[in-house]
C-alpha cells in the first residue's frame, strides 16, 4: 500500500482511509497533522478539519451529507453523525465541455460477433423461450429439460453428485463419513454442443402477463420486444395462453414499433388454440429445433468497436467503488464514446445528489428535461409509500463506507465517465442514439440488469466491492471489483480486479483500458464471463413499482 488514505476531490473536507487506522494515529495532508480521533477501517471516511454541527459534508466535490453533531478533526464519518443531504437541481445552467480521449491506438480495433440484417452486432447468438404469461411457465420449464442436455447446453452438476455420494454413504450406514466428505469439482462430461454457433437457448419466465395494471403488461410486452429485437438473439418462441392481458397483437407491435423490417424468426404458439398440451409442446420442441438449424448458419466475423453497446452498473457497492471501479469503467466509456460506440448508464435511485452536473452534460435541453422530470417522479413516488432514495444505502454499502446515499451516488455516477449525454430513456426504451445514455432504471441489481440488456446492450460491465453473482440470460456481465481482497475471496465470480488502482500500481485510464481490453475478448467469444461459466441467468423485469 503506497498511501494509507485519499482526498478526492480538492474541495472535499473528508479523506478516506485506503488501510485501517488506529485512534491517535497520525496523518499529515497538506502540512497539516492530523491526529485520528476514533479507530477509521479502510473505505471509511474522517474529518480533514473540525466540522460543526449541521455544516456541509463534501466528497467528489459535492455536497453528501451534513453533521449531526460536532465531529472533530480525525472524527470518523458514521450513520450516527452524518445525515443524507443533497443540492437541489434545475434546468440546464451551464454546458459541460468535453475532452475526449486519445482513441488512436483503438481506432483499427475489431471484435468478432455477429452480424444482423438490422445493422446491429451481437456478441453472441442466442434463441429465447418466451412466455407471454406466467401460466407458461412450467411449459417453458418443460422446453427447458427437453432441450438443454440434448443439445449440450446443460452446466456440470457437481453438485447432484455431492448428494448421490451422501445418499450412498447413508444406504450403507455411513452417516459419521457425511459429516467430513468434500466436495469434488468433477462431474461426468456435459456432451458437446449440437450448434456451434449457437451460443445457447434462454428461457425468461416472469410472474406478470396478467393480473396487476395493465401498464405492467404493456412494459413487459415492450420489454420482451426488446430482447427479441437485440442483437445477441437470433430469434425466440413464445408461448401464449391466450386469455391473458399481455396479448401477442401488443408484443408484435412492440416489434414494429423497435423495427418497421423486422425479420426475425419468432414462433408463436397459443395455448388455447392449439389444442392438447402435448400438442402445443411436441409442435414448439419441433419448430424450434428446426430454427436453431437455422441460427447455427452464422458466424462471427469482424466488427468495428463503434458496434458495441455497454451497460454501466455496480451492486453491492463499498467505500472503494467510487475511486477504483467506477472510475475505470467510466474511462472505459469514454474511449468507447469517442469511438462511435453506445455506452448506458442506469440506476436513477443512484444519481441523486449529483443530478445538476448529469443535466449540465446533456447535448439538448429536451435530454436536460426528461431526466430532471423522471428523477423528481421517481423520488415523488417513493416518498408516496413512505421510502425515499436517503433509504437505498443497504446494510453492506453503510458497513463498508457507504453511509448516505449522496456518498454512494457521487461514487456510483462516476461509471458514466466524462462524455456528454446524447439521450435519456425511460424504462423499458432502447438506446439507439451513440454515446453516453442515462436509462431510468431501479438499483435492484437484477431488475436493473435485465433493464439494460433490454436497452440492447450486449455487454454489462458490473462493478462491485462486496460480490455479487448477478448474471443475464443473453449478455456478458463482466464483474468488476473494486478491491483486490474481493477478488481473491470470490475468484468464481470476479472477472476484473481494479485494486491496483488503490494499491497505487494502476491509474485510472490504465485500468479503464485494461477493462476494454477484456470486453473485446469477451465480445469475440475467446473469454467466457464468470457469471456465464456459472450460468446465472437473472431475468427480473421492472413492474415500475417503487424498487430502490
């Protein structure tokens, strides 16, 4: 460790301890001694000087709490003595400039995906089973155990073999052996896959279709419309009941609406019209296997790096996210902005305190506005059923440094880099405009992953410095920790580790290029992604409810 803490911003009146501190230790900062007035653990924050009780408590610069009570110099910012509090915001007051990046090492870059007849390129080549309603589950389920193994798409179940071991241990009366027995990480060989061009089949079940609003159905169909027109899906099956508010009409505009030339291969079977249950599922078995032939003709082939949309997005956030991770994906943004590429940024819960500086980014006033309106609706109705976004902090981000929500924020917002903002989309829209996209979304980690997948991005890169195991059925999510001790306690879930960037090894745009080095890898398929080795395919979508 070169440095034991870290002012962030030159107008911050706290520092952040990189290393456990002990009371009475000693820093100096500025020719100032500083004597710790309490025990600070590494990604927590104290106090550069004395602050009074009720004066501002600044980070990145901007306005993340105020004092209790007095805290004195070296006091340790806690739950106890700091409360939420954040700057208002208005319409545009000033326009942002930008520097963009050198982008000439990248300029000729490639990645090898897939390309569709739309001008979109995936980063993998997926078929989706649909069910339009939660009725069809259990047939969509019942596609499933048909299909995966078949097809050699099933996972490695080492753990069936971890029970078949105990249950033969107890047949014999060896229940003491249980106690002590490991597990073994082999497992009999899954066959090789039938379609070597197709990088899998996805199966979405949902609880919504029916019941609830019939805004919920509405958004379910738009986003289900979204993941069949991205470009990672070559095509999907869909399953109707029939009777339900989410009819296949509003799914196929939804289409329309997304591609006037649509052309994609759906299959769409409904339950009610066709007849027995064996003979809806033997004809949608059938239809599809016929259609993954099909989707096993493309191939990857080059692709400029303009082509690529990213998802920006951190769960289980520590008091380090906002100096290493978040800060190198927002670099990795920015080449990508400047190369002609989409990036999107979500989790409005997440932007508060720092909405003025977003809205002072915004290309057009009309993109200023919309953001403004959504983040005032989104608080508005929160506070309607007694939350609000100072309850977002959970109780892992406030153990581990995070302890306002304006302190997660100004970290969390430094995922979207430096660039201007082109658009802004509501929930469940697509990003079609290139650069910088704000996308209102939750900061649920799986609803706001499905949101953006949805938006079509067809890599999610995920930072986080507590772990988390969130995945999506049809596009990478790269795991991204912000310390390295995270990254040595959960290998199996950590792709990227930006702990260099603490330790003083790494800068910011180092590392923010690294990142890009490895999407490219994955986008082209020669690196699987942890959660896609583990198989976590989260589908949760939004039903627009208050989710913090």
């Amino acid at each position: 460790m070169l440095h034991r803490f870290l002012k962030i911003h030159p107008n911050d009146n706290v520092l952040v301890a990189l290393t456990d501190l002990k009371k009475g230790d000693t820093v100096e900062y500025d020719g100032s001694r500083i004597v710790l007035a309490d025990d600070v653990q590494a990604k927590h924050k104290f106090a550069q000087r004395p602050l009074a009780a009720g004066e501002e408590i600044l980070m990145y610069g901007s306005l993340v709490g105020k004092a209790v009570y007095d805290i004195p110099v070296g006091g340790v910012l806690t739950t106890a003595n700091v409360k939420h509090q954040v700057n208002g915001f208005t319409g545009k007051t000033k326009t942002i400039g930008w520097q963009a990046p050198d982008v000439s090492k990248w300029a000729n870059r490639t990645f090898m995906g897939y390309h569709r007849p739309d001008g979109q390129v995936g980063t993998g080549n997926y078929w989706l089973v649909i069910p339009l309603v939660f009725c069809e589950n259990r047939n969509v389920d019942i596609i499933k155990q048909a299909f995966l193994d078949e097809l050699g798409f099933g996972q490695r179940d080492v753990y069936k073999s971890y029970v078949q071991q105990m249950v033969e241990l107890y047949q014999t009366g060896n229940t003491q052996a249980i106690e002590t027995l490991a597990l073994q990480k082999t497992a009999a060989p899954v066959q090789r896959r039938i379609f070597e061009n197709v990088d899998g089949i996805k199966f979405l079940t949902h609880e919504g279709g029916c019941g609830g609003t019939r805004q919920d159905s509405d958004m379910l169909c738009a986003l289900l419309a979204d993941y069949i027109h991205h470009p990672n899906v070559a095509g999907a099956t869909v399953l109707s009941l029939g009777c339900q508010n989410a009819q296949v009409s509003i799914l196929e505009s939804k289409l329309q609406a997304l591609d006037p030339n649509f052309s994609k291969p759906v299959i769409v079977l409904e339950q009610q019209k066709e007849g027995t249950e064996e003979e809806m599922m033997s004809k949608a078995i059938r239809q599809t296997f016929l259609a993954l032939i099909e989707a096993d003709k493309l191939k990857r082939a080059p692709a400029p790096l303009s082509k690529l949309s990213i998802g920006l997005e951190c769960g289980g956030s520590d008091g380090f996210s906002g100096i290493s991770a978040n800060p190198a994906i927002g670099h990795t943004s920015d080449i990508l902005v400047a190369l002609g590429g989409k990036t999107v940024l979500s989790e409005f819960p997440e932007l508060c305190g720092v909405e003025q500086e977003l809205i002072n980014r915004c290309e057009s006033n009309k993109a200023a506005e919309r953001f403004a309106s959504l983040m005032r609706a989104y608080a508005a109705s929160a506070e309607a059923v007694g939350s609000g976004f100072d309850m977002n902090p959970s109780p892992g981000n406030i153990r581990d440094g995070l302890i306002t929500d304006a302190i997660k924020s100004a970290g969390a917002a430094k995922k979207g880099g430096t660039s201007p903002i082109v658009d802004v989309l509501d929930y469940p829209e697509y990003a079609t405009k290139p650069g910088l996209n704000l996308l209102c979304t939750p900061g649920n980690d799986v609803e706001c992953t499905t949101a953006l997948v949805g938006a079509g991005t067809n890599i999610v890169l995920f930072t986080t410095g507590l772990g988390t195991p969130t995945g999506n059925p049809i596009a990478p999510v790269i795991k991204i920790s912000s310390n390295t001790k995270l990254a040595q306690r959960m290998p199996d879930i950590i792709d990227i580790d930006t702990g260099a960037v603490i330790s003083g090894e790494k800068t910011i745009e180092q590392m923010g290029e690294d990142v890009l080095d490895f999407i490219i890898e994955v986008a082209s398929g020669r690196i699987e992604t942890k959660e896609k080795i583990l198989q976590q395919d989260d589908f949760i979508p939004w039903k627009r409810g208050v989710s913090l």
